[in-house]
C-alpha cells in the first residue's frame, strides 16, 4: 500500500485493503476477531484484537507476532516519541 492506502479490520480476522473503488480480502493469519490497526512503517502494519492477538503486515503478509498475554487487545497506536 505504497503511497497511502486503507485497511479495515473486524471479525474472525478479517482484514481488508483499499484498492482503487474496491475492498480486497487479504490472507489473515489468524482467526480471532481484530478491533485496531496501525500504519508503522512504507507497506508496514500491526493489527492488535483477541486474545492477545498480534499480527505484522510485511511485504504484504500478515503474520503471526508471540505475545506473553492472553488478554484482549483493542487498539495500537503508531507515531513519533516513543521509546
């Protein structure tokens, strides 16, 4: 998504791109419902939801990122000063 672009993400790992009028379905690596997605990098995404649930978005595939919780995440935010 090089030079601007949309995700939505929902239920059951759902997650869909922007491209030009239409939304495309991309591959999920996982099951569980996402409730936020952020922009961290040129073609780069981390979209967060249940269950601990962590996914990366590299290079237009979405994978899996180990987290030590279990928890229900609900929102990621991405920006300058953070340390």
């Amino acid at each position: 998504m090089t030079g601007g672009g949309m995700l939505t993400i929902g239920t059951g790992g759902t997650i869909l791109r922007r491209s030009g009028d239409q939304w495309l379905k991309e591959r999920s690596s996982s099951p569980m419902d996402l409730f936020g997605v952020a922009a961290v990098g040129s073609d780069e995404y981390i979209a967060v939801g249940d269950s601990g649930t962590i996914l990366r978005r590299v290079a237009g595939a979405w994978r899996n990122e180990s987290i030590a919780s279990q928890r229900l995440l609900r929102s990621i935010w991405s920006g300058d000063g953070l340390t």
